[in-house]
C-alpha cells in the first residue's frame, strides 16, 4: 500500500547552524502531529550526517539531493551510494530537473545512477517532468512516458518498493506557477497507467506520485486531495518550519 509523502528539497541552501536550527524547528512542529505521512528533508551534502544526527529519534527522515553512479574512484566533489548508506540514509533524490539543465545529466546517465542506488539498497525520489514548451505543445504526456520508460521501465517488478516518482512541471518551479490540482491529477493518473500498463495493476497502485511544483500552504490542501496525488516535493516552502508543517497538515 502506498504512503503519504512531503519530502523538502533543501537545494543548496542553509549551512550548519541553520540547518540544526531548522530540524530543531521541524522537530517542534510536528511531535504532536498523529499522521502517517512520511516527513524527508534532503540537505546539503555537508550537513547530512549532522542532520542524520539531529534529526534521530523523530519521525524525520533524511535523504540526499543526488549520488554519483560509480561505487569510487577519481571523480573530485562526488558522492557513492555507498558512502550516504554508510551515515545511515536510505533514500536518495534522482533526476531533478535542476540537475538535468545545469549539470547534464540524461537518461542514460539516471539509468547508472539509479541502478546504483538500488544495488546499494537507497530507496530513490525519481524526479522527471516537462518543460513549458512540452507543454504548451501538447507534448508534455509524451515527454514524460519517454523519461520513465528509458530510465525505470527496464527495472524488475521487485525493485518497485523502493522507488518513489515526483513529477515535476518545469515551468512551474520557483516561477510562482502551479500546475491546477486538475492538471496534477491528470498527469499523475496518465503516470500510473503507463506503470499498470508495464507492471501491472498491484505495482502501479502500490508507487507514491509526489507533486513537486510550487506547493504552498496555500494550495498544498487542494493539491493533495487528488486521488493520485501521494504528497509533495517541495522546494522554497521546505525552508520554513511553519510552511512545511502546514504543508504536512494539508495532506
């Protein structure tokens, strides 16, 4: 059965002392919520296993923003699999849309990444989604069927459990834009047929699909009432203990 997820994409923001400040706040908020909702937070790289740490004990989970695909070698400022389950994590973004215009990174490269993350054990928050041109051409279904059949299609029925999927509309993040709860929902029960389709009926209604487009305290509610629609990605709200506990609320 699937979970309830908000998961807060840090990005590169907040160093030491406000990221232990902002768990501490995190930690507050939520201890009297009863919700089943899955709470992650994903720092940046130099804090993880200070918010591992910090954040032990509660229901706060943490995660990494991306992995490098090789288990070493001479790749200067990258990270292994090997070396974020060795600090305790267990689940690791890949393919944000951020890491596929500024750094590259493409099908065949989140193909290896992802491979690596499941043989190391790393749950993995596949991120994917269409640019505003896709969509304003009509060609925003197509776009995403060919991201999630070249990269996770090839993966046996099993290692489904350990995958979650963000859809992310390009053109509605950090621009202010939303996609409407209908158009979520739309795409997200488009995502999970092409999964019924390839896998399956009790795989597909067993996957999380988050939302990652500007979600608010504002929208967050409507956004989430969708019946496809298992949480958020969220991005700029996360930074605010406030705005992130109303967003876990929401759901």
């Amino acid at each position: 059965m699937r979970k309830n997820i908000v998961a807060g994409n840090w990005k590169m923001n907040n160093n030491a002392e406000q990221t232990q400040q902002l768990i501490n706040d995190l930690k507050t908020a939520v201890s009297g919520l009863e919700t089943e909702t899955r709470i992650i937070i994903a720092p940046t790289f130099v804090n993880l296993a200070l918010a591992q740490n910090n954040a032990a004990g509660s229901s706060i989970e943490v995660a990494a923003q991306n992995m490098h695909q090789a288990k070493n070698g001479a790749y200067t400022g990258e990270i292994s699999a090997d070396m974020l389950t060795s600090i305790g994590l267990q689940t690791v973004i890949l393919g944000h849309s951020e890491r596929r215009t500024y750094f590259g990174e493409n099908d065949a490269t989140l193909t290896e990444k992802v491979t690596a993350a499941l043989e190391n054990e790393l749950e993995v928050i596949f991120c994917f989604g269409e640019l505003l041109e896709d969509r304003k051409s009509d060609n925003h279904f197509n776009v995403v069927e060919s991201q999630l059949k070249n990269v996770l299609f090839n993966l046996p029925a099993s290692s489904w459990e350990k995958i979650v999927l963000a859809y992310e509309p390009v053109w509605a993040i950090g621009t202010g834009e939303t996609a409407s709860p209908e158009q979520a929902q739309e795409m997200h029960a488009f995502i999970r047929s092409l999964i019924t389709d390839q896998y399956g009926a009790e795989v597909a209604s067993n996957v999380s699909i988050l939302y990652g487009g500007s979600v608010k305290p504002n929208n967050a509610e409507e956004i989430f009432s969708k019946e496809d629609v298992d949480g958020g990605l969220i991005g700029g709200a996360s930074l605010k203990a406030q705005d992130f506990t109303a967003i876990i609320k929401a759901i």
